[in-house]
C-alpha cells in the first residue's frame, strides 16, 4: 500500500487528494462513527477497508454481507463487525433465494451471527434482478412490492428472530426518469411509499429506511414520513446520490431537517468491498467488481467515501465533489461526462447534532435494540 493513500485522478478521486493526509486534516470526529450502512467482502478488501475506516474515525461497521462471505469477514474484522441479513444475491436460483430461502438466510444470521437486523430490499430492480418478475404489473406479484407476501413473511421471521428492519425503498429520481420509466412495470415513486407505510404501521420494530428514506430529493416528504412513523429512522448512505441531492438544497434547509430529526438520522456510507477490487483478474460478473483493481485503488475506492461524507456534514465545503456521478451523463449527455461530478456544498453542522447522527442515534436505536433482543 502506497504511503500516499492516493493512486492519482480517477473517478474516486477527481482532485488527486492524499486520501490519508485529509484524513489527518480532518482530524478525529467530534465522537468515534458507527457505519451502520456497508457491503463488506473479501479477506483482502475487508483489511484494506478497515484501514480507511479507521483512518477516518470509524470505530464499527453493520454490514450487509452475502452469507456464504460472513466467516471471513467475521475473522478479519472480529469485534469491529456486526452482520444484517440479507437475501443470496450470489445464488444461482434467485427464485428460492429472494423467497423461501431468505426465510432461512434469516434465521442463520440471526443463530450464527448474532445477527438483530435484516435487509428489506425493495428497490424497482428486483424486478430485473428475479426472473419470474420481470413482466409481471405492478401490484400483481407475490414478491416485487414491500407489502408483498414474501415481504411480510420475511419481516414475520424476523420478528420471530428478534430483529429489527432495513428498508431499500426506492431509487434516485433520476432513475425514475430514465430507468424505471414504466410505471405499470415498476410503479411510480410515490407508489413504492404506500406499501413501506403499511408494512411500518404492521411491525412496530424500529426500522431504518436506507438512503436517507430513498428521497433525498423530498425532504418536505421525509418530513411527513418521519412525523407519521416514530418507529422510522433514516440512514446517510449512498454517498454520491446523498452528496448530489443533500447538495441541491438550500444549506439552511438541509441542515434545519437535520437538527429537527436528530436522533433519528444515523450514519452510514454504503460501501461495497470486494477482493475484486485489489487485482485485475476479476473473479465475480458484479458490475461494482470494476470500481478497482489494486490494493491501492481499493484504498481510495473505500476512502473516497468516508472523505465525502465527512466533508459534508462538517465543513464549509464548497466546490466539485471528489467523486465522479455517472447519473449526470445519464440525465444531460450533452453536458456531462463519465468523469464529471457534482458541487458538494458542506453543511458544517453543529457538534452536537454530527454526534447524534455519527454515534447517538446508533446507540439509542440500534444497539438498544441489539442489547435487548
């Protein structure tokens, strides 16, 4: 590993910036961040990850690890780890395992691993992602919406196994725009919102809602959702649909949703680590397993994040971010490239409410509810 913590200008790192010099610029948070949002994997990876997390002040990690990775990733970063259960994205038979095989995924995090969280995936992709869903309606499944019959039974497993619910509920507007624009096939934004509300009102546990809620776009709708569900939190990952959006608003606006949900926004990067990342010969088809392909460039990969999220909520920032947003070319090809990013505007928020979103808000929630159940 270079001692630089940089591999020069790449799309996670368009300003060439010394990854482990900003960190120390940073310096330590106002309190040790708990991620409570990641996809870690690989022996290697894992290693290099936690170098850049602790660099960055990071003191644990809750991650979404496909089961068969969980023992590795449970050697390399011991007491550092904690496991949500998540559905076998890896599994040949997709079928069985967005179904009936996430009931038993479930129950092995929860005996193995301790495991006091599971992963409601909902984004409009599963539609793309299980075959038998690809040309049903909307509203017609037994898999495809949040509400859905697998759902409920998934979450009544959890429930069972003393869990508490991550929810993925939708995706950037963005992608609604262009991706997911067939609304009889994958349903409006506004409708992915309807069954999540059942499903809240249906199991009181505490939920965290990815993606800041998956409208970062909205706050005045987050504002609603928040008011109508005190079971509901919502998490800071994603970092660059986070970073682009949280950047649009006027500053005072973001920072004044921020201070009036305090307590119930936590921190979380949605970093995804692969031992693809560290060499060339690409052992796995994920479209993320190109993202790198040294150790070097895993650092900066993983570090990128950690850099971006804590230049937003702590400083006075104001420029490109250091990032590059393949949404911009997606949107406006005209005008953007693969490598362009958007400005990045800090937020320089207050001590106490960076504590609160770093570690407060995890430990009053989450680790309340792993203590107890």
């Amino acid at each position: 590993m270079s001692s630089s913590g940089t591999a020069g200008i790449s799309a996670d790192n368009l300003g060439g910036l010394d990854y482990e010099a900003e960190a120390a610029r940073l310096g330590p948070p106002v309190v040790p961040i708990v991620d409570a949002h990641s996809h870690i994997h690989g022996e290697v990876a894992s290693q290099i990850w936690r170098r850049a997390a602790s660099l960055y002040g990071v003191r644990l990690v809750y991650t979404m690890s496909q089961i068969v990775q969980a023992d590795v990733v449970r050697e390399s970063l011991g007491e550092m780890v904690r496991f949500i259960a998540m559905p076998s994205f890896w599994d040949a038979d997709r079928e069985r395992a967005f179904r009936i095989g996430y009931c038993e995924v479930i129950e092995q995090f929860a005996s193995r691993y301790g495991a006091r969280m599971m992963k409601i995936w909902r984004s409009p992709a599963v539609r793309d992602v299980v075959p038998s869903l690809a040309d049903a309606r909307v509203g017609t499944t037994d898999l495809a919406e949040i509400d859905s019959p697998w759902c409920v039974e998934h979450a009544r497993v959890a429930e069972r196994c003393g869990m508490m619910i991550m929810v993925h509920v939708a995706d950037p507007d963005n992608w609604f725009a262009k991706k997911y624009n067939n609304p009889e096939k994958y349903g409006t934004k506004s409708f992915q919102y309807l069954g999540l509300e059942r499903m809240l009102d249906r199991f009181s546990c505490p939920w965290i809602a990815a993606h800041m809620g998956g409208w970062p776009e909205n706050l005045a709708f987050l504002d609603g959702l928040l008011s109508r569900h005190p079971n509901l939190h919502l998490d800071t990952s994603a970092m660059r649909w986070i970073v682009r959006e949280l950047s649009k608003h006027p500053t005072g606006e973001v920072s004044g949703f921020l201070v009036k949900w305090r307590g119930r926004i936590i921190f979380g990067s949605d970093i995804v680590t692969s031992d693809d990342h560290t060499r060339l010969d690409k052992q796995s088809k994920s479209t993320k397993a190109d993202q790198a392909s040294s150790p070097e460039g895993a650092f900066v990969l993983y570090a990128s994040r950690y850099w971006a999220l804590r230049t937003l909520f702590e400083t006075s920032h104001e420029g490109d971010a250091n990032i590059a947003d393949p949404d911009l070319a997606m949107m406006e090809p005209e005008r953007f490239t693969a490598m362009s990013s958007p400005p990045l505007r800090g937020l320089a928020l207050p001590r106490e409410v960076l504590s609160t979103i770093y570690s407060g808000a995890h430990d009053a929630v989450i680790d309340a509810w792993w203590r107890t159940h």
